[in-house]
C-alpha cells in the first residue's frame, strides 16, 4: 500500500469532500443573515411605534431576537439553518445565543452548575471579555480626547 | 415608502456584514468563536473612530443586529457616561446600555438549554 505524506492526504480529503462553492456560501451567508436583520428591523419598529427611545428599542430588540435564538436552537432549527447560511446564522445576535445554549445543551450531564451554566460561556465568555474590555478602554481614550 | 426602504437596507448592510464573516471562515477557517469575538472587538473599534454610527443611521438593525452591533452599543454606551460621569462612565456605560441583551441571553440560554436536549445528528 502506498505511503501518503500528511500534505498529500490533506490534498486528497480537500478533493473528496464535497465541494460547496464559496460563491453559493457567500449568498446563503448574504441572504439569510440580511433576512434575521429584517426580523430584527421589524421588532424594532414595532418598539419605536409604542413610542419608546432609542436605547430601550436597542434593549427590547435585543431580548426578542435573543429569545428567538435561543428557542429555535432548543428546537433544533437554528444549526440546520447554519448547515447553509454559515455566517449568516453566526454573525447574527441570534447566532450569540446560539453559541450559548449548543455547548450548554451539550453539557447537561455534566450537571447545572458546571454542564450547563458553566458551558454556557465557553464562546459567550470570550466574546464578553474582549468586548467589555475593549469598550473600557475605549471610554477611556474617549475621555482622554473628547 | 420610506419605511419600505429601512428594511431593504437592514436587509443589505446585514447581509453584507455576515458575508465579511462568511470570507473569512472560508479564506481562513476562522472558527465561529473567533469571528464573534473578533466582530464584537472591531465594532468597538470602529465605533471609537466614528465609522459605524453612519452605518447604524443607514442601515438600522441591519447594522445593529450582527455581533458587531453589541460592540457598537458597549462603545456608545461608554462614550455616553463618560460624557455625562467622566471616566467613571468608561466603566459603567457599556455594560448599562448591553444589559438587556446581556440578561437576556443569560436568562434565555439557560432556560433553552434546560429545556432542551441536542438533536441527534
């Protein structure tokens, strides 16, 4: 039998799996990820028509659309959607919530408290420090040169 | 018809916005941790130098949804208190503006997860 070197048989995984041009990735991606924005656009009209002000129709529509991730991941129809839309489902607030509850789901024997709330923040954790620490830091030059 | 057009552009901006992501996990095999984190880092960022306010005017939750939207409201929030609470405000002004969203994907993620078990594959 012959003997394949590590790049060759990376050569050969990459030929047999099946192709997905970037191009259709790049619509799926474009279309559905354009199409949760709507979603979100809709609720946020929704909060500005019962009068409320900018930053409590951000919050209000924030909750809803992570509401909504939340359950259609429980649900199981948020990853099929991912299997075609990619980073139209990641990019999303919705897809922050879906990288919240998967690993949390998957987690649940290893108990609540360090199964599912610990898991909850194996992506949600890092997304929360750089983003919090990187605000911080942004308030401060804000400060320093405003 | 002006409202017809809010939502073509949330529509296009969103879309655009997650089609960066989608080039970037197929150009680089970025895992979807890295994309979020590094979307929530560049909507600080870009908030900062004055780059994203525009979009969120033109493209509302097209701009306001994505990951980088969270980025974009931590950024204003601290910009906001540090007008009003001076550097204090850089403390407390993000995570008060996200803390909706923030709850709500504490409270939601762990009642789906709780709720729920994982699909066979």
């Amino acid at each position: 039998m012959k003997k394949y070197t590590k790049k060759e048989y990376g050569k050969m995984v990459e030929r047999s799996a099946p192709k997905t041009s970037m191009f259709q990735n790049l619509l799926w991606a474009f279309f559905i990820g354009g199409a949760i924005c709507v979603v979100g656009q809709l609720i946020s009209q929704y909060f500005r028509n019962r009068g409320w002000s900018i930053e409590n129709v951000a919050s209000g529509t924030s909750i809803i659309m992570v509401f909504l991730g939340a359950l259609f991941t429980g649900l199981g129809l948020y990853d099929k959607l991912a299997k075609f839309a990619g980073a139209g489902t990641i990019v999303p607030i919705t897809g922050f919530a879906n990288a919240i509850v998967s690993p949390a789901m998957e987690f649940k024997r290893e108990g609540y408290i360090l199964g599912v709330a610990g898991k909850m923040f194996v992506v949600a954790g890092p997304v929360l420090v750089y983003g919090i620490t990187t605000s911080v830091i942004a308030g401060v030059i804000y400060y320093l040169i405003r | 018809m002006t409202n017809l057009m809010t939502y073509f552009n949330a529509f296009w901006v969103g879309g655009i916005i997650c089609v960066i992501g989608q080039i970037l996990i197929d150009k680089t095999k970025m895992t979807p941790a890295r994309i979020l984190v590094l979307f929530v880092t560049m909507g600080v960022v870009l908030t900062l130098i004055g780059v994203y306010e525009p979009l969120v005017n033109l493209g509302g939750a097209g701009a306001t949804v994505p990951i980088t939207g969270f980025g974009y409201a931590l950024a204003k929030g601290a910009q906001k208190a540090v007008q009003t609470y001076g550097l204090l405000g850089a403390f407390t002004g993000g995570v008060t503006a996200t803390a909706g969203g923030i709850a709500a994907v504490i409270l939601f993620g762990y009642l789906a997860a709780v709720a729920f078990n994982p699909k066979e594959k």
